[in-house]
C-alpha cells in the first residue's frame, strides 16, 4: 500500500513553505485537459469555463486581492488575482480556504435574542425588523449620557474592520467609542517610530536591502501580509539579500535566513546597543547623514554607548563576543543595511526602549537617506462623502485596552457592539474580559454581529449574523512595504449571501435610518457601494477620479497617483532624545543583576500566532485538519532538568492562570524559553453550534478525525494585563510561567 496518504498530502503542502501560497491557477491547470488562463475557472464536471470575480481579501490587514469563481451561482473556488500589485496572483493557505467561512456549518443564520443569563446559550429567534429596532434604540439609548465613565457605544472591531462608514458613524454618536480588538502593539510600535520624527513612520524596503538585521520579526511565519513579504523577501534573496534574524525561537523566517542567533528572552534592546557600540567605536557610522539629517552629538554618544561592549552584551545575551563582532561589522559594511523589529521586541515590557535602540541602528548606517532602507511613505486619508454632517467629533479610540480601562477604571458602556472580533480569547487575562462581558453594570447591552459562534458572541443579548468579506462592500489601504505606488482594494460582493445577513457597515445605515433625524441626513446613501463609490471619487484627485470605482470594480484594486517614497522632510531626526531617555532604560530594565541566566523551574513563554488558521475568530475545519494541535515547545536541555519527555502532558501556569497542553521537543528554541502558539478562539473552551441545518450535525465528530489529536489551551490565559496597557504592549514574550509535569504520555 503506498504510504501516501490525504493527511500526508495536507501537511506536506503546508510544509514545504510554512503556508502554502497558490498562484492563481494552479488548482484549475493541474485538472483542466488543457491548461486554462489564470483568471479563468474550468469545472472538474461540466467543462465550462468561468471567469473570475475579483475582490480583496478581509482575513489580515494585507489586502490580497482575490478571484472568486461561481458555478450556478455558488461559490465554488477562490484564488490570487495575478493582476495585484501585492500579491500577484499568490494566496496564502487561509485565504484558499475562506470559502468555508460563507458555506460553513456553523453559521449564524437568524437574529437570536438572549433569554436567561448571559453566557448560558439560550436564545430566541426574532425577525429582523425587531432585531432592528432593538439595535436603533440600544445604540441611541444611552447616548445622551454624561455620567463620568460612561460611553454611549462602543464599537470594538478589528483595525482592518475600522471602516471610513464606522469612523462617519461614530464621529456624529455624541458619545462613540471606537475599540481595536488586535490593537495591543499599535501604541507601542506607534511610539518607537515618532520617537524619531516622522521619517520613521515607514516601510523597510525588504526587496532592495542587501542585509537585513531582524530581531524578533516573523515576517515569513506572520499573518500579517504573509504573501506579499514572502514575494520581497524572494526578490532580495534573487538580488544576494542575507538575512540575520536574532530571536529565541526558530521562527519560520528564521529558519529561512542566512544565520539565526539565538538570543537569550528580552535582549534584543542589549544586543543592539552593542551593535550601536562597535559602529561607534570603530567609526564606522554614517558622519555625513548624522551631521546633516539628525540632531546627533557623537561624543554623548559614544560615551553613553560606551559600556555597551561585545564582553558585557555577550553574557546578558548569552551569545559570544566574536559572533556580536562580525554582526556589527557585517551589517555597517553592507551597502543597503536595515534593521527590523516585530512582536518578539514590541510585545513585552521594556519594548518600546529595545525597539529604539533598533532604530537606532538605521540612523546609524544612513538607513533613512537613501532610496532604499527605512522609509516614510505617504498616507492615503479618505475624505468622507457630501452630505458631511452637521456636528462631528473625533471618536476616542482604545487601541485593546477596551476590557481593561472597564475593569479599572470604573467606566461602563451603554452599547457593545461587536463585529467578528473575539476578545474573550484576544485579551490577556481573558477570564477578566469574560467576568466584565458578563457583568450588566459595565457593559448594560452588547450587540454581537457575527458570521459564526465564538465566546464573546455567546456573551452577547442580542446576536445578528454577519456578512463575510466575501458577501460585502469595503474599502482597504495599501500595505506600505510592497508596490511601486500606493493602491487601494476594493472589496466587493462575488456571491450571493448564504445566509440573511448584514455586514456592519450595512448595519450602521440601517440603524441611522432607522433613528432619522440628523441620522438619516448624515447616511443618506442607497446603499454601501453608493457611499464607497462617492468616497472613492472625493479621495482621490481629478486624474484618478474619472472612472474611479468603475475601474476598481474591475480589477479590484486602483493604483493611487504619486511616489510612495518621501524620505525628505525638514526635520531633523531625534537622536539625542534616545540617547539620554532610551539608552539608560535598558541599563536599567536589563543590567548587571540579570547575570548570564540560568536553567530554572521557570521559564519565558514566547507566544505566537499560526499562519496556517489566520487571525480569526472562527475555527476552520479544512485548515484545523491541518494544523489541529498546539503544544509546548521546550527545550531538551530544560526538559530533562524538568523531568519531561516528547509528548508528556504538561501544566503551564503563569500569573494570570493555568492551562494544560503537551510537550514538544526541539533544539530550534532558547532553553531559557517555552514556546506555544494560539490563535484568535479557544480551543479549550466549547463553542456549540446551534443551527440544526448542519448537515454534518450528527456526524460531525466522526468527519473531523483529527479531534482526538487536538489538545492544547489558549495560552494568553496566563498572560496578566501590563501595569499600562496604554504603553506598554502585553506579555506575549516575556510572561514568566512554571512548568508542572502531569501525566506521563501513553506507551505504545
């Protein structure tokens, strides 16, 4: 018997390159009798020939765009749109599978009210007339508030979902409050960069850069613009591109690079100043673009990077002294040298300084004079449509503290509503999020619009099902990093719904429809694609103007008049701010009291996200049969001081809580370090799926073979909230957790 098997097939593909990324006609070619254009969809039962629909993909903030194909008005396939300037025909393994989002099982199907207490899971249909209403009087009710805390609404989406319609809405609310739900880093990335000026609000240019210093960026392994940075990272490596990647763990990206030096948890900030400290140290900085474009005094420093030596730097990294040596001079003789970050530096207490003194390397080597490296790119601003309304505010906006400031701050909410985001799993500490979702005294009404169930719509009074990207109207910017201009997605119905269902900028029109007034005055567009077809016209300059959303709705995209590079600007760059406020920072947070580091009981949890299921908020059976399982990984070194075996099942406790998963051994992770990656559901926690139409109901487990093989927990549930969230991002990479061995793996 060959020993190819299904199971084997799926994995292999996702293997050979972490996610697999499909050009647009592979699927078709490899079963059509000839081969078929890349736009064009052959049926594997009639013959015919289908061309594609484009839109973009909703999944991640990247924008792909997207051909989707229709038998007999159904949705039957999805691939790349070759013809994007992003991805150019590539789709990662999650948008391939976005089809099981619209036929999906467990699909809400009926507006459900809640009866009994919140979180018991008994409801009762309503028509959507009611449901309507209900929405109208619940996000207007409270609005007229002035109690000290307290918010008319809060609508709490993902960053990719802030539509221009939300924005336009909750700038007439009196009371609006915009929550990201996946906005935890934003303030912190945010501050690094204008730390310096605005020059570094940019882009790194991965496609020109001939060495590349990457410390703790999983651009390969991200699902954040995946495709597109797999395409630069290909064209770099093409043009002789070596990367260095710096992080405890054996990431996707760096597996891939040229060297991987694994760092000790948190040192990032202390290797690059040892960096910043042999460029001074043997002159081999950029004098002319530090004299011209920055606010730099050399002497300071040089004297403030003074103790930064190889030696010292070395024992806190526990990385040898010649091997920071060869970094420093290797990334200062490159002739197109940039430093990146990502979560492995933002995503912990102390980030803010270590992704400074990362920047500071940039400056350094001239990284923000040239063409290439890091540059500031332009900002596309939408202009909202006529009629614009009377009175408007700038909403506030909490950047993932939403459940945090309700729990600390004694505020409350009149109105939740919460479109496809899933912080009862997101959060740190998401037990507390689950306490205050469950709490009618801070959050008096919650209003989940969702396409499918996850916890926090189980939390919700009244539950709407939801559009999927697939079904509706939006608008996307373009990804900085990629493009010869900046361009702008459309997304747009390819099918027909699957379900009655509204997407939240079809809910908002509704709802201020409904409350007439000023309302209806500030909303009165047809529909969705009438108020995007005017933003899209008023956005953009004459030139562009002329066919706008005709041209987009062909191609799914436009490219935007104008350079997306402009390095220049009159100020200088703050360099000394750094130097006297960073710089002694991380002295302070990571000195000589750290030591070299030992194997302990405890360790870091490094906790990362799967490219494979995406970041949302539904599990996925075809790609759960793929990636099902989520265990520990650790090292072998530690485990043996731990009394731990492949496989042995094992506790994770943190301060925040407890969960349970397996352990997973690999020599690709720091052993002062544990590993586990989560997605945006629990796996630990049971989501029932209450619509009786599923026709795998009753042999739904018996389909999904791989539910035996899956165990693991949503490990944020050890993770506490930061002192100041508004600062600081969450622990996702430094949460201190101790082991317990449970169990022991069944023999045989």
């Amino acid at each position: 018997m060959s020993g190819l098997s299904r199971r084997t097939l799926l994995k292999g593909g996702v293997a050979g390159l972490s996610s697999v990324m499909l050009g647009p006609d592979f699927f078709w070619q490899c079963f059509a009798s000839e081969p078929a254009p890349g736009r064009n969809h052959v049926s594997l039962f009639t013959g015919r020939v289908t061309p594609g629909t484009p839109t973009t993909c909703g999944l991640c903030p990247a924008g792909c765009g997207m051909l989707a194909f229709l038998e007999e008005g159904r949705l039957v396939g999805l691939a790349g749109n070759p013809d994007h300037p992003y991805n150019q025909g590539a789709l990662c393994v999650f948008g391939s599978a976005a089809l099981q989002r619209v036929h999906g099982p467990c699909r809400i199907r009926k507006p459900l009210r809640r009866i009994g207490k919140r979180g018991e899971g008994c409801w009762e249909e309503v028509s959507w007339e009611e449901a309507l209403k209900i929405a109208a009087e619940s996000t207007s009710g409270l609005s007229e508030s002035r109690e000290p805390g307290a918010h008319g609404l809060a609508i709490c989406v993902r960053n990719r979902e802030a539509t221009p319609l939300v924005d336009r809405f909750l700038s007439v609310h009196p009371q609006g409050l915009l929550a990201l739900a996946d906005g935890h880093e934003i303030s912190v990335e945010t501050a690094a960069r204008r730390y310096f000026g605005r020059r570094f609000e940019g882009h790194a240019d991965l496609a020109d850069a001939d060495r590349i210093l990457n410390f703790g960026a999983n651009p390969l392994g991200s699902i954040r613009r995946l495709v597109g940075t797999s395409r630069l990272w290909a064209e770099g490596r093409d043009k002789g591109a070596a990367w260095i990647t710096l992080d405890p763990r054996l990431s996707d990206t760096a597996a891939a690079s040229h060297t991987w030096i694994p760092l000790r948890p948190g040192s990032d900030g202390v290797f690059a100043l040892s960096l910043a400290h042999q460029i001074v140290k043997n002159g081999w900085e950029d004098r002319s673009f530090l004299e011209a474009e920055t606010d730099i005094d050399r002497d300071a420093l040089a004297e403030a990077l003074a103790p930064w030596t190889p030696e010292k730097a070395g024992s806190l990294c526990q990385v040898p002294a010649e091997r920071i040596r060869w970094t420093a001079e290797t990334f200062a003789a490159a002739d197109r040298p940039v430093a990146i970050s990502g979560s492995g530096v933002t995503a912990r207490q102390g980030g803010l300084e270590d992704a400074q003194a990362i920047l500071l390397l940039n400056l350094l080597v001239g990284g923000t004079g040239r063409g290439d490296g890091l540059g500031a790119s332009g900002r596309m601003e939408w202009r909202q449509p006529d009629p614009l309304p009377l009175r408007t505010r700038e909403a506030s906006v909490r950047r993932g503290t939403l459940f945090w400031d309700l729990q600390r701050r004694n505020e409350r909410i009149g109105c939740l509503l919460s479109h496809d985001a899933n912080p009862a799993v997101t959060d740190p500490d998401p037990a507390g999020t689950v306490r205050t979702l469950s709490d009618e005294n801070k959050v008096s009404f919650h209003i989940a619009l969702s396409s499918g169930w996850n916890e926090t719509a189980r939390l919700a009074d009244l539950v709407l099902p939801a559009s999927t990207f697939l079904e509706s109207w939006a608008l996307h910017r373009s990804c900085a990093e990629a493009g010869p201009a900046p361009w702008v997605g459309l997304q747009q119905p390819v099918c027909s719904k699957a379900v009655e269902s509204l997407s939240l900028d079809e809910l908002l029109l509704e709802i201020a429809g409904g409350l007439g007034g000023k309302w209806a005055e500030a909303f009165s567009f047809r529909d969705v694609e009438d108020f995007y077809r005017r933003l899209l016209t008023r956005s953009f300059s004459k030139g562009t103007s002329v066919g706008a959303f005709r041209k987009a709705k062909k191609q799914g995209f436009l490219m935007v008049q104008g350079s997306r590079k402009t390095n220049r600007n009159e100020e200088k760059v703050r360099v000394r701010a750094v130097v006297s406020e960073s710089v002694p920072r991380v002295a302070e947070r990571f000195g000589e009291t750290q030591g070299g580091g030992t194997l302990s009981d405890q360790k870091t949890l490094l906790i990362y996200a799967s490219p494979t299921r995406g970041g949302t908020d539904q599990p996925c059976d075809w790609v759960d049969e793929i990636d099902h399982a989520e265990p520990l990984m650790v090292h072998p070194k530690a485990a043996e001081g731990l009394g731990l075996s492949e496989g042995d099942w094992v506790a994770v406790i943190g301060p925040a809580g407890e969960i349970r998963t397996r352990v997973r051994l690999t020599e690709g992770i720091h052993p002062e370090a544990v590993a586990m990656a989560v997605s945006a559901w629990d796996r630990g926690s049971e989501v029932p799926c209450p619509d009786k139409s599923d026709p795998n109901r009753k042999s739904r487990e018996p389909m999904r073979w791989w539910a035996k093989e899956s165990y693991g927990a949503n490990a944020r549930r050890v993770v506490p909230w930061p002192e100041d969230p508004h600062r600081e991002a969450p622990g996702w990479m430094d949460t201190r957790v101790a082991l317990k061995g449970l169990e022991k793996k069944a023999k045989g």
